[in-house]
C-alpha cells in the first residue's frame, strides 16, 4: 500500500520509514518561526531552555500581526523581538514584509516536502507550496529552535478532490466555503486535508494558498494542495474518507455571522447591508486577490456609505499591484490601501469595527469580536464578492456586476 504525502514528508524527518497514523514522532524541522504576538512567551521559554539556537539558518523571525505598532506594548514587542533577530544573527528576519505565510512562499524559503512549524494557527498555508506547515505553541516552537525537532502524532489524511472548472465568478474561496458549509468546522481535527483534482490546474499558486489557509478553519492540522512537484499521496494510500466536490456546480457563496460554517449562497444575503468591505488577511490578499478586486471595481465608485479598506497580504503584492496600476484602479475607485499585515482581520488595528457594524470581508475568520466589537458583524466571501458589494452598499452576487 502508497504512502500519503504526510506519511512521505515525516519519514523523511523521522527515523520512521513508514508512519503509521496515530503513532508518535520526533520530527526534524526545516523551519521553525515566532512571530510578534507569542514573543514574550517565546522569549522566556527560549531562555529556560539555554537560549541557544540549532542553527540560524532553519528559523525565523516576523512581524506581521502588529505591523506597524499601533500601541506603545505593541511598539515594545516588535522591538524586543527585532533586537532578538539582530544579537541572534538570524538571517531571515522580516519586520516590514507582511503576513508570515504569503512572506515565506514569496521568498522562496518553502520548498516542496519541507516541514514548518510556526506561532500561527493558519501555518497549514505552507500546504501551497507542497510543504508540511504545522502551528505549535510559542513554547513548542522556542523548543524547536533550540533542539530543532517537534513531536507529532501523524495524522491521517482526508482527501478532497475538487474535479471540474470554476464557473466564472466563482473561486477558490467559494471553494472553501462550499466544503465548510458541507462539512462543519472540525471535520478536519489532527487531520492533513490533501486537495487534488483538475480544478486546481486553474485557480494558481493564489488559489491554492486560499485552500490550504482555509483548511485551518476546517481544524486541520496541516493542509497539502497537489503541489506540481515535490512529494504527492500514492493512488493507493490509505485516506480516512474521501470527499468529492464538483467545483463546476459551485456558485458565489457568504458565511455569516458568527462561524465560517454558516454558509449559503450569495442571494441568501441580498439584503444586508455593508458599512465596511475588506479585502486583506492571509486567506485572500495575493496579487491575484487585489487584481481581482481591482477589475471588479475599475470605472466604478464604492457606495458612499461604504468604507472599503484594502491591506496586501505582503509588501510584493503591494509593489507588483502599485506597478501594474491595480492600486491606482483600487485609489479611483475610493478604496483605502494600507500597509501590509494582520491589523484589520485580527481586529488590532487599520480598520477596527465599531458596535453594530457590518463587514464583508476575504478573511477567513468571522468569529464573535475577530474585527473590533462584539457586537460587530463579518460576512466572509470571495474579493470579488467582497468588491460588488463594495459597491452597492449590500451584500451582492459579482455576477451582477461582473468585470468593468
């Protein structure tokens, strides 16, 4: 019997030739990450554990939730940490490129059949890039950089085949919806979801990234989408449960207030009004993301009772859209383009909401309090979702609209 691309990757960094689900492992990671947020439990872990790092070369260290400060603690923690990198040699340190997950893809850190474990729990974004992305605790990860190992308990694996081609206006984030709406938030607990099927021939290395973002929302505990090359499931290995997904039947779909989960078409919420449109977090704000976005809104103007925040998810989306005019079109249209980062999908900062407010948005979290005030509400959709209704003022089917 074949192998699943997770049972492949930890024989490679275990002394087991062969995995078995359910055993535990002492892995040996490529990767290991702290971020801003769990620095100071990082930091005193690290210390406990002698403060010395495996090698410089295999970790790394980012801002991205709290990019740029918003607060003078926010302020001391993105300096202690930066003053980590610095004393620590640590050759790759990122302070002003954006979200952790598009930054480690985008800079080619990522390699097909390589294992991250990282402070963030939508880590299973590494699946894009063939790789092993799993979120562990700040003290995990401070163990990590010193030892350069996790323990794990191999998971099984689910695979998703998405067979078909996207009708037009329909994307990988309807995709994902489609799945939650069908399957619930926990379906995938300590579990990889392995995506394959013609569909993904389509949507590109932004697509992809969505899928696997979306996978945590799933409750997986690392994703992996049918990367090109690299380690890929055997045709006869054994899954858990296959689930199948005729994408060409797909239409544009929401999740409402309050769980990813609660998901149904588009018309369903013809009749909500919008006072925020959000197109950021690490789920939907590639280039890809802001292109589609941008020819959605271009020619056009956003309701005036909407305030349409647009955040890349790293600084070369931002560059690459700022070159080809996407920003330009985004400004026209009478959006707000801000730096890269987590700020407004987390709720920290560059577009809290206020009570009563309503949001619909490309993240991937419409949690009760995710974007500022509990009593806030977030819609979740596709950016061009998110731009229709941009314009609008409610929430609107892209077909309706569809490219200027």
């Amino acid at each position: 019997m074949g192998l699943t691309a997770v049972q492949k990757i930890l024989a490679a960094h275990t002394e087991r030739s062969r995995p078995v689900p359910g055993e535990l492992v002492w892995a040996r990671v490529d990767w290991a990450c702290i971020d801003d947020v769990q620095w100071p439990i990082f930091k005193r872990a690290f210390a406990d554990l002698g403060g010395t790092i495996f090698d410089r070369s295999r970790v790394i260290a980012i801002a991205d939730h709290y990019l740029p400060p918003s607060t003078v603690d926010q302020a001391e923690t993105v300096n202690e940490l930066r003053a980590f990198a610095r004393e620590q040699a640590i050759p790759h340190a990122f302070f002003v490129e954006g979200v952790k997950h598009q930054v480690f893809i985008e800079e080619g850190l990522l390699q097909p059949g390589q294992l991250l474990v990282a402070t963030d729990s939508h880590t299973p974004t590494a699946g894009a890039a063939g790789a092993i992305g799993i979120a562990v605790g700040p003290t995990e990860v401070a163990a990590a950089f010193v030892n350069g190992t996790v323990w794990l308990r191999v998971p099984q694996t689910i695979r998703i085949v998405l067979p078909g081609t996207l009708p037009p206006m329909v994307f990988a984030k309807d995709i994902a919806l489609h799945i939650l709406g069908r399957e619930g938030t926990r379906f995938g607990n300590y579990r990889v979801l392995d995506f394959e099927g013609t569909a993904l021939e389509s949507i590109g290395l932004a697509g992809r990234m969505t899928l696997a973002n979306m996978g945590t929302e799933m409750g997986a505990k690392a994703t992996m989408v049918a990367p090109e090359t690299g380690m890929v499931s055997d045709p006869d290995a054994a899954f858990e449960r296959e689930i199948v997904v005729d994408v060409g039947q797909l239409t544009p779909l929401v999740a409402a207030p309050h769980r990813p989960s609660n998901v149904d078409d588009v018309h369903r919420f013809a009749d909500v009004r919008v006072d925020q449109a959000f197109i950021g977090s690490c789920a939907n704000a590639t280039y890809d993301d802001l292109d589609v976005a941008a020819r959605v809104l271009r020619g056009r103007r956003i309701a005036p009772t909407v305030q349409m925040i647009v955040t890349p998810a790293s600084m070369a989306a931002y560059r690459r859209a700022l070159h080809d005019g996407v920003i330009d079109t985004l400004l026209a249209a009478g959006a707000l383009v801000t730096g890269p980062g987590c700020g407004a999908c987390a709720g920290l900062h560059m577009g809290v909401l206020g009570p009563g407010e309503v949001r619909i948005s490309s993240q991937n979290r419409n949690f009760i309090g995710r974007g500022g005030h509990r009593d806030a509400a977030i819609y979740l959709a596709s950016p061009a979702t998110v731009a229709a209704s941009a314009l609008t003022g409610r929430i609107t089917d892209p077909r309706e609209v569809g490219f200027a």
